[in-house]
C-alpha cells in the first residue's frame, strides 16, 4: 500500500477510535462562593451517566432499599449493572459531602438511595433533582439549567456543633450553582462507525485504481 494511503487509513481509524474511546458523560458542579448557609457550603461534585442514558435526552431512577424503590436487578457485587447513573454526588464543606454508585457493593451495603430525574439541555446544563440518603450523610438537590440549589444536608459530623441539624425542622442550606457537561465527553453521533466503514471502502477504491495505473 502506498505510504500515504497508509497514513489516511491510519488517521480515518484513529479518528473514530478516538471518537469511541469513552463510555459515560461527566457533569460537573460549579458552585456558587458565598451562597452557602452559616455552616455548611457546596464546593462541588459529579454525576456520571452512561452514553445511552445521555443520548435519550433523560432519565428517572428510584434505587431505594426496600419496594418502593426500581427492583433490586443484580447481585451483591454487581447491585445495578444497567444502571443509567454510573456515579452522583455533591462536596460539601466541613463534612466533605456524599455520593452514591449503583452499580459497586458499597451502594447496597451501605444502604444507599439515588432518587433522581434528570433532563440533559442542549445548552450543556441540567433539570430536574438529585436526593442522595446514605447511612451517614444526606443532601437534596434540585433546579433549572444554571439556577440548582443544595439543600437539606445533614451528616453525622454535625452531631454537638451547634448549627444546623440538617433536617425539616432545622435544614442545612449548602448554596446554589449549576451542573455543566465536560464537553469532552460528549458521545459522537452513532454514524461514526458508518463514518469509518464508508471510509475504508473508499480507500480500498483509490488503492485498486493507483493499481490498474502501474499495472498499465
């Protein structure tokens, strides 16, 4: 094969092994500084979700202990291997905050809730809500495209401080802020293996015609 039909292959392969390199959509939490209530204030955090759930435009899921929750689809090891949310959760300081991954053990074993409904904007934001319970730490979370607030946290490291208790009666408010996709993991449109096939046939061509060229 000639050296540089060599290398345009060589790139056309590289460019949609590129494109399919990765697996899940990364959000991120840009907190608002100063938004916090008198204790506590959100500094951050993530929600990772597969490729497939991002491409549907949404999702809702309820991982509760219990009925009321979506059913129990795994094993132990692997709780909720078609899980849509690979990984949420928010930071927050002092108590360094919470997350929950359906689809490790700890999630199970640590009696973990996910409650969220989720609607991925074309804009790079999010709608909808995110309630993460855990035996230790908790927060809610819910808003519109750049306006989220975080709030209800409670954790056990408040226990004797004095400020807020992190329930209804006396709720932590952890601030405001925005969740934004990293652009970089944005999945390619699903034509990118036509991309690749199309591609290769049309080099085949070029390669059969430099060909017949020597030949004759």
């Amino acid at each position: 094969m000639h050296k540089g039909i060599g290398a345009a292959a060589a790139a056309l392969v590289g460019l949609c092994v590129t494109q399919g390199a990765h697996a899940s959509v990364v959000y991120n939490f840009e907190a608002d500084a100063g938004t916090g209530g008198s204790y506590v204030q959100a500094t951050g955090g993530q929600i990772v979700v597969t490729d497939a759930a991002y491409r549907s435009g949404s999702l809702t899921r309820n991982y509760t202990p219990g009925p009321e929750g979506d059913p129990f689809t795994g094993t132990i090891e692997d709780p909720y291997p078609d899980s849509p949310i690979i990984r949420a959760g928010v930071s927050i300081s002092p108590n360094g905050g919470t997350s929950a991954s359906p689809q490790s053990t700890y999630f199970v074993l640590a009696q973990k809730t996910l409650r969220t409904t989720l609607r991925f904007r074309e804009d790079g934001y999010l709608d909808g809500s995110l309630y993460i319970f855990g035996i230790e730490h908790n927060f809610r979370a819910y808003g519109q495209g750049p306006y989220w607030r975080v709030t209800d946290v409670n954790s056990d490291y408040f226990t004797g401080t004095g400020h807020c208790t992190g329930n209804y009666v006396d709720p932590c408010f952890a601030g405001t802020g925005r969740w934004v996709v990293d652009e970089d993991t944005i999945p390619v449109p699903a034509p990118a293996a036509g991309l690749l096939g199309f591609g290769l046939i049309g080099l085949a061509g070029l390669v059969r015609r430099r060909r017949a060229l020597a030949s004759g």
